[in-house]
C-alpha cells in the first residue's frame, strides 16, 4: 500500500466510541494493571491510529508521544517516582484517563483483546484474565458483550482499519480466555500482509535471530555492529520491528513513518536470492511503489550478489573498528591529547566506576536530559537534535532491560552523583561494541576516562578489538571518533531495487 492510499483510509474509517466500559469504574479506580507497564517498549502498550493520534493531541497529549503520526503504539512515560512506565494519557495521581471519551479502539476493546493462536494462524477475540474483573465462569454480560464487539469487529470499515493496523492484533497470551475466532479478519489481513506469518520482534526472538547469525557465519571481527540483535531491539520502542521466516532465512522487517524497509539482509545459511525475492516482494505489497523499500545494513561481502540480482548500492557510513590495545593504552604521540585528558581526569576529580544496575536507572535519565541540553546548548544542527530526540527510548529500553538482552552497563560517580553511563556488546568472543556513551560534558576529560576504562575492561575481558558503529554523518562525531585512529573502517551498504 502507498502512505497516500493508509493516509486517506486512516481518515476515513475511525469509528465513533461505540463500545459501552462493561467493567464498573469503581473496579478500575482499584486496579493497578491497565495502563501501566514494567518496560518501555511493552508489546501491549496502546496503539492508536492516525485519526486517534490527531484526537489525542487535542486531547493534550503530548506530540512526542506518537513518533510516526500516521499510527503506532505510543511511547511510554517513566514514573516520576519508583520503576515503571505508563500510557501519556494516563493520570497516575487519579487513575484515570485524560482522553477517555476519545481514547483509541485498541483502549476501547479492553478487557476484551484481539490476538494470534498460537502458531499465528488465526485471530481470536479473548477475555484477558490480568483484568480483576474476570471470574472463574464467563457470566452472561460478558458474553454479551464480546458478541456486540463481533459485530463490530465484522463491519467491513473496522476490517480494514485493522487490517492496516496489525500492530492492534497482539501475540497469543495464555492468560487470555478465547472467546471467538476472526476467519473474516484473518483472510483479510493474508490477503494484505501475504500468505506467511510476520511476527512482531519481541525480546523471546532475540534467541532466535542469533543462532541464525551464528547459522549464516555473519558474526565475526569485522561484522558490522548491526550483526547483532541487540542493536535492533534497542530501536522497539519507536520502530514497529517484525520479522518472517522465508524458506529457512530470518528476515527482519522495520516501520518507519517513511515505510516499510529491511534492517537486515535475509539471514540464512544458503543463498539469499530466493528468500531476498520473496522479502521485496512483501515489501512492494506493503508499500507500493515508495523508495522507502530497502535493504539496510549489508555488508560488503554481500555486495557482488546484491549486484549480481541487479540492485543498486548506496555506501553508508562505515563502523569504526580499533585494536583493543590501542585504546586501552593511548600510548605514543598520536594519543597525547587523549592520554592528558584522562590524567587531568584523575587528578582532579574523585570518581569511583562500577557497574550499572536498575536503581541507577533514574540517574541516567536525569543525566541523558542534561546531556542533551548541553548538546544543544553548544550548537547542535536540526538533524542532530532528531537523533537525540529519537535516541530517548532506545536509552529507556537499555536502562529497563540490559541484563535480558545481553548488554553490560557502567557507570561512572563522583562524590556519589552519576556523571557518566556507557553501555555495550559483545559481537564476538574477541570483538566488543560501545552501544551508548553519555557524560556530563562540564567534567573535563571525563568522556575520555569512561572510554578508555571501558575498553581497559573489554582487553581485560578477551577483547582484540573494539567497534564503535558508525558517527551517523555528524562532523563533530566523526572527528572524535577518527581522532583514536580506526584500525579499519568497516563498510556498509544499503540496496535498492532497480527501477525499471
């Protein structure tokens, strides 16, 4: 589909609120289940669509809550006090909703829930046994209920809006009671999506996406950063990420507000032609004729079979690949400068640096947003201040879950207050990636200290190299990051489709 055809049909097919709340709002004044989530990237967090996004902000929502206006799940916000995240809408301090009168369908249906069987071959409608209101039988009311919210699931307008928004569907959840299957729904949305199943990348795939890197060899000293699954779903928050198994080759699949791209080639142990085939083919059916269908992240040992089926390369900016000696050391004249900002570092200031861990979570997040300022303050273009407004959730899904995703954090402190976080990988045995690296940037040599000791750490720890990614075409990252001399840059490559 074209973003032209979703945005005239995103207009048009939003439905009044015509589903009554069956369960009494005292019972919801007490809960403490909807509208708030222990992660920042929660697979059930809400979804609205264009029309509800546009009534939300009405409404008072803010925009930074919706990062693809044409429809997606929103972002969460962290409790301002202990852990967790819940829904911009949401009121923690009365429990209720600021939009409840124009709160989205998805929001509407609750307890009621629309997902997959599971083995994603069929809709269902079910009752979600979370809500306290569920009892051990489904009395009549509830019944009732469901059978009006069938009828309205059946209305061809309402079809299609779902349709158009898979995301609304969930996975299958075993605390969820089956009321209904969806035949009509799901013919639809095969009719739409294609004939195989697209499941949404969720922190249970991330075993599944490394042993077929491990499958298809990709992971070795000089990968790319992006040959690691942890270097996606860090982006779930504010990308819709999903992936298809075609013909044996793990295909992963990103929504932008620009369209549907592959964030990967198709990563299988045979040849990628057939399953690369199949993964534009679905590409085109989803977007049409948009340029926004793409294969992002080769490497250049693929590059002759992506010229081979005719495609056409666009280097990007490389990874920056450093001997992990090098920077562990910064000895020799070519890191003075480095070297005397760290011992001016350690003369100066009293810092102890240890490992990161949960309850140092609100700290970052205060850190981040002064960092950011500081960023900013010193004279940050306008595409560098949308990479930092976008970087926010990826930070909150690190904070929440590094230990789940295999992703080790420091921090640095001084007289007790966090001024420093870096988080990273390993893509190999002996090759270490620097995810994120934040510092207050007022401590002079502080940037420096927290990057060699995090590489002292990594060659302590079995590392030879060190990679950096890339700078993301921003000048000051990229004379900072040339500045340690790169052993290698790595390259990378994005492919498209010949036009014909």
């Amino acid at each position: 589909m074209s973003a032209y055809t979703d945005e005239l049909v995103g207009a048009s097919v939003i439905p009044p609120i015509v589903l009554p709340q069956l369960v009494p709002s005292r019972t919801c004044l007490q809960c403490d289940v909807c509208c708030r989530f222990p992660d920042p990237d929660s697979a059930l967090r809400p979804y609205f669509t264009e029309n509800e996004i546009t009534k939300a902000l009405a409404g008072g929502v803010a925009a930074t809550a919706f990062p693809d206006r044409r429809g997606g799940q929103v972002l969460l916000v962290p409790a301002a006090h202990g852990e967790g995240y819940f829904c911009p809408a949401f009121n923690p301090e009365t429990s209720t909703c600021r939009i409840y009168e124009q709160r989205p369908l998805d929001c509407q249906l609750y307890p009621l829930a629309l997902m997959w069987d599971e083995p994603q071959g069929q809709v269902l409608l079910g009752w979600d046994t979370k809500c306290p209101f569920m009892r051990d039988e489904i009395p009549e009311d509830i019944q009732r209920h469901a059978d009006r919210t069938l009828d309205l699931l059946d209305r061809p307008d309402i079809r299609e809006q779902l349709v158009l928004h898979p995301r609304l569907i969930g996975k299958f959840q075993e605390d969820v009671v089956v009321l209904a299957r969806l035949p009509h729904l799901t013919d639809a949305l095969a009719r739409h999506w294609g004939p195989v199943p697209v499941h949404r990348f969720t922190l249970d795939d991330i075993p599944r996406m490394k042993a077929a890197l491990d499958r298809a060899g990709w992971c070795h000293d000089r990968s790319l950063a992006a040959s690691s699954p942890v270097y996606h779903y860090m982006w779930n928050g504010l990308l819709a990420y999903w992936w298809v198994d075609i013909q044996g080759a793990f295909c992963l699949f990103a929504q932008s507000p620009d369209g549907w791209f592959m964030s990967l080639p198709p990563i299988g142990a045979g040849s990628i032609d057939a399953p690369l085939s199949e993964a534009m083919e679905l590409l085109q059916r989803w977007n049409g004729d948009s340029p926004a269908s793409r294969v992002e992240n080769v490497p250049s040992q693929l590059v002759p079979e992506f010229e081979r089926l005719g495609y056409r390369m666009t280097a990007k900016e490389p990874d920056y690949l450093y001997r992990a000696t090098d920077l562990a050391t910064l000895a020799g004249d070519r890191y003075r400068a480095q070297r005397a900002l760290c011992n001016r570092f350690e003369r100066e200031q009293s810092s102890e640096m240890g490992l990161y861990r949960l309850g140092d979570r609100q700290d970052c997040r205060a850190l981040l947003a002064n960092w950011s300022q500081q960023k900013q303050a010193e004279g940050l273009g306008p595409f560098g201040a949308m990479l930092l407004a976008d970087a926010v959730p990826a930070h909150e899904v690190i904070w929440s879950q590094a230990s789940d995703v295999g992703v080790t954090g420091r921090v640095v402190k001084i007289h007790g207050r966090l001024c420093a976080y870096t988080f990273g990988y390993w893509l190999t045995n002996t090759t270490f990636c620097v995810l994120l690296e934040v510092t207050d940037r007022t401590v002079p040599g502080l940037a420096q200290y927290l990057f060699r000791e995090t590489c002292r750490t990594a060659l302590a720890e079995g590392a030879v190299y060190i990679n950096t990614m890339d700078d993301a075409g921003l000048p000051g990252l990229r004379a900072s990051k040339q500045a340690y001399r790169p052993a290698m840059l790595i390259p990378n490559f994005a492919a498209f489709q010949a036009r014909k």
